[in-house]
C-alpha cells in the first residue's frame, strides 16, 4: 500500500453515493446543493448525518428552517449535480438554471427535482462544528423510493457520474 491524502479517498471507495441536499428559501423556492459526505447514522429511531461546507447558502437555510430533503437523484439528472455544485442559491434559483421539473412531497413544503430514487424527509437535531465543514444530525421523518429509478454516482472520487450497474 501507498500513503495517499484524505482528498484521495474518494477516488478510493468509487462509486459514491451522491445526493442533492434540497431546502427551503424565504421566497418558498426550494434550494439544492450537490453533496457526497452524507450517510445513515441511526436506524431505530431513524438518523441521517452529511457535512456541509461552511460557505455554502445551504447551511444558512438548515439553520433558519431545520428541514431538510435529501434526495438521491437518477442519473438523468447527472447535469444538475454539477449545475447544483458549482453555484450557489443566494443569487441563483438552481432548478430554473439547470432547466429542472420539481415535485411536491406529502408533509413538507420542500420540492425535489425529478426523477429521485429516494427522498429521504428529516429535521436537524444537532450540528458540529467539524472546521472547514458543519456535521448534521437529523430525524428522520419519512422515506420515498422508486426502485425503477437508477441512482446516479460519482466515478473516479467525483470525476465523472453515472448510474452503479450494467443492465
Ligand atoms: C460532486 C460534488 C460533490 C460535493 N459534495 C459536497 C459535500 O459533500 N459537502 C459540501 O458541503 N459541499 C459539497 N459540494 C459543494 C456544494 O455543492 C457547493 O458548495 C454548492 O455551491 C453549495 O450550494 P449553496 O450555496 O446553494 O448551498 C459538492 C459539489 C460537487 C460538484
């Protein structure tokens, strides 16, 4: 084995599970931002957990709202992972920029883009400060999946995306 730098390990533990991390802006729009450092923590009572960059406006909305939709979006919607990763909302309204349909889902005022293999509805319990990032824990309130769906994931770390398996 060869020593290599924590920014490496993506490239190692290819393919990586991608999500879009969707809020709500004051105007009622939903926000989304492209996010990889996400995972279950708890399963009875159901918790999820994702690190969130201390620029991004995301991290101001889960602050305000405490709500959050995670979405694991198909891979017809590899475009707006870059469309939603590389821009922010404060000046952008992501789903008009990356030409995106949104869906309703029950219980939240939160849109997802569509097609999603799974929604995952949750409020933030708790947050730590993990220096260049923000650790979220959550609630989980509701889960929706669509097994038709193919997820899409990050290839060679982030390099490139597409759905995990050959039909
Ligand atoms: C492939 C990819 C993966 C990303 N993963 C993360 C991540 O795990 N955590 C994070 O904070 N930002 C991640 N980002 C960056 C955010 O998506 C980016 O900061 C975004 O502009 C935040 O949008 P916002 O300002 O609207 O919240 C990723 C971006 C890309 C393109």
């Amino acid at each position: 084995m060869k020593q290599v730098t924590i920014g490496n390990i993506p490239a190692f533990t290819s393919p990586n599970s991608m999500v879009l991390i969707c809020t709500e802006k004051p105007d009622g729009s939903t926000n989304m931002a492209t996010l990889a450092w996400w995972t279950i923590a708890s399963t009875n009572p159901g918790k999820i957990m994702f690190a969130i960059n201390k620029g991004a406006y995301t991290l101001e909305l889960l602050a305000q709202n405490k709500e959050v939709v995670v979405a694991v979006p198909g891979v017809e919607l590899t475009p707006a992972l870059i469309g939603c990763g590389t821009c922010s909302g404060r000046d952008t309204d992501k789903a008009v920029k990356c030409q995106l349909t949104m869906q309703e889902i029950e219980g939240t005022a939160i849109k997802a883009p569509v097609p999603c293999k799974l929604l995952i509805h949750a409020a933030v319990a708790e947050t730590l400060d993990a220096d260049d990032h923000v650790v979220h824990l959550c609630d989980v309130k509701a889960v929706y999946g669509d097994e038709d769906v193919d997820a899409v994931f990050g290839w060679k770390g982030y390099a490139e995306f597409a759905a995990a398996q050959k039909k």
